[in-house]
C-alpha cells in the first residue's frame, strides 16, 4: 500500500481517538447538536478505522513470521502462517481502498426520472412506455413507491414524455447510470413487412433534494403558464386552470404538472423537478470527463447516441459503456435490472480503484 494512502489513514485514525476523546467530555454531551455531530463523524470512520487497525496488526504478524522462518524446528509451520497473513493482508488493503473511495452524496436520495421519446415516432414512445414500465416493476422489487408527475402519451400507446418521482432508500445510488440513451431494436405492431426498425429514447435520472438544500431559482428568470389539465380525473379535468407549465428562460428547460388537482401543489412539484435538472445538468457538466458519464444527461437522442441497446429478436440486451451483452431481455423487462446495474457500478469502483492507486 503507498505510503500516501498510510498517511490518509494515520490522519483518519488520529482523528477518530480525538472524537472518542471528545464525546466523552461533559461538556460535548450537554450540546446536543455537537454531540451528534461528532456522533455522526464518529460513526462514519469506524469502519475504514478498525479495518486499518487490523491491517496494522497484519502487518506486525507477518514481521513475526519472516523472522521465525529462519528459526529451523517450526520455518515449516511459519511459512505456512506467513503465506496466510500475506493472503489476509491483501485482502485487508483492497477492502481499505473500497473504504476510502469517495461516497457520491446524492446516492441515498430519491430521484426523478424522465422518460422522452426520441428518434422513432409513434414506436419510440411506445418504446418510452415500456421503459417506465420496467422501471416500475424494478421499483417495486426494491420496495420504493412511485409517483407520477407529469406524462404526454401517444396517441398509438407509450408516451412522447413521462416525469416521475421514485422515492426510497438508496434510490439514486442504484439508478445512477440509467441517465442517457436506450435504443431498440425490433419489428414495430405497424410493420406489415416484418422489418426490424430502430428507434431510441432517453432517460434522465435527478436526485431529489430536501428543501434546505435544493437550488435556488431567481423567479425572473421563470416563465410560468397555467393551463386547463388534461386526462383522467372527473369533473375537475379540463374546468379550472391547475396545470403548470414553467420555463427556465436562462436555459430553456421546460417542465410541466397536472397531477395534482391545487395549482400551488402542481407549481410546487414543476419548481421541484426543475431544480434537479438544474442541478443534474451543472454535475453532468463538471463530470464529462469522467469514464463513465461522458454524455450529457439526456444526450441527443440519435440513434448514435445510447448507452443501452434492447434487441428483441434475439432476446438480447447490450450496455455499451462496458461492452456487457445479456440474452435476459424479457427478464430485464420484467425488472430484474440488477444484473445490469451490478456490472456497471463495479466497473465504475474499479476505476475509481484504479485512480486511488495512482496517488
């Protein structure tokens, strides 16, 4: 292990005696605020804390060994025990890397998703339903619930565009990577030749933050229209103005609500969505760069443009931002997204592995 990372850890192990040291005294406990702070502090450093403690002693065991290796009645017996430390050792020193990766901070929020039909006409929007219809079951599977903010379905099925809210545990950690484009490839209900057409959507995943930490948005900078909801919904549909259209001017963003039936709850959950895309579009910005999130979050929605491709004559499912192909496309659809997500978020660690073993 370099020594740059030893001294992250010293750093790491000194710090957690002083809060020991800390939240023992009278004082800190008499401040609650304090107290849980440090608390908090205290908790999140145990983990990387014991684990370095324990490569520590590793260390020291395996000094042990090298020297009673010499020693001729028990060198057998020692080197047996020196080539186990050794194992554990390494064990240790990669579970301490995973430690010390950085924790993205938005993975434990809920997130919105946005569905948009793109290149393909009626079959792409069709295409965008089954989509939020895979995300759907994946979010039951999980236990999240999901709401539904606004859609624009197509008049032959699916929808032009489809915003939700996906609220639970670690919703944003896992869905992440969804964000960009997904392409498929099969023989459209339309099609009486039996050709296989290409069409794409995109999805956008954006974390939902609590409202101390949510961007702020100059009201000059908004458009906001009212119009008359339509769809589903009795009496109430199409007699008052309760939809909500805003628009960002300074970027162009659009979001509207109709879901719910108070206007001021609908401007509320649009201003809501907005500040997530703002937000999602200002890290997309800073992270381009990276190797996994090139893209911006809705790419162009080109055929050209995806991170995903969904082959249905073949049952076939290709991500090719890690050149990962699964003949599981029903299953995938169904919403067993796992063994997709799983591939991708290891691939992502063991480059950020790769970046902390360069320091």
């Amino acid at each position: 292990m370099k020594n740059s990372i030893i001294i992250k850890l010293e750093t790491l192990l000194h710090r957690y005696l002083e809060l020991e040291v800390m939240l023992s005294d009278i004082h800190v406990i008499k401040n609650q605020n304090q107290f849980q702070l440090l608390s908090r502090e205290h908790l999140q450093l145990m983990d990387i804390v014991h684990c370095f403690l324990s490569w520590k002693k590793i260390k020291d065991d395996i000094q042990t060994y090298e020297l009673l290796v010499q020693e001729n009645d028990i060198s057998t017996l020692a080197k047996k025990e020196l080539d186990l430390a050794k194992n554990t050792k390494k064990e240790i020193e990669m579970k301490l890397k995973k430690l010390l990766l950085p924790k993205d901070p938005n993975d434990h929020l809920s997130c919105f998703i946005e569905i948009r039909a793109a290149t393909g006409g009626d079959e792409a929007a069709i295409f965008a339903g089954d989509l939020f219809r895979m995300y759907i079951r994946y979010a039951e599977f999980r236990n999240w619930n999901i709401e539904t903010i606004h859609s624009s379905v197509s008049e032959k099925g699916g929808y032009k565009e489809i915003i939700a809210k996906i609220n639970g545990v670690n919703v944003c950690g896992r869905l992440k990577f969804e964000s960009g484009g997904h392409r498929v490839q099969r023989i459209p209900q339309t099609e009486s030749q039996g050709r296989v057409h290409t069409s794409t959507c995109t999805v956008a995943i954006m974390p939902v933050f609590p409202e101390a930490e949510k961007i702020i948005i100059n009201t000059n900078d908004l458009k906001i229209d009212t119009f008359r909801s339509s769809g589903a919904g009795g009496q109430h549909v199409n007699t008052t103005d309760s939809a909500i259209r805003i628009t960002h001017i300074p970027t162009g963003y659009v979001v509207e609500c109709q879901d719910e039936r108070s206007q001021h709850k609908n401007k509320a959950k649009a201003l809501s969505v907005l500040s997530a895309r703002l937000y999602s579009a200002e890290v997309t910005a800073r992270n381009k760069q990276t190797s996994l999130i090139r893209k911006n979050l809705l790419g162009t929605g080109d055929r050209s443009d995806r991170n995903r491709t969904y082959n249905f004559p073949q049952n076939r499912v290709t991500d090719h931002r890690i050149n990962l192909t699964l003949y599981s496309l029903n299953e995938i659809l169904e919403g067993n997204l796992d063994i997709l997500i799983d591939p991708i978020l290891q691939e992502y660690h063991t480059d950020q592995l790769s970046l902390l073993s360069n320091i």
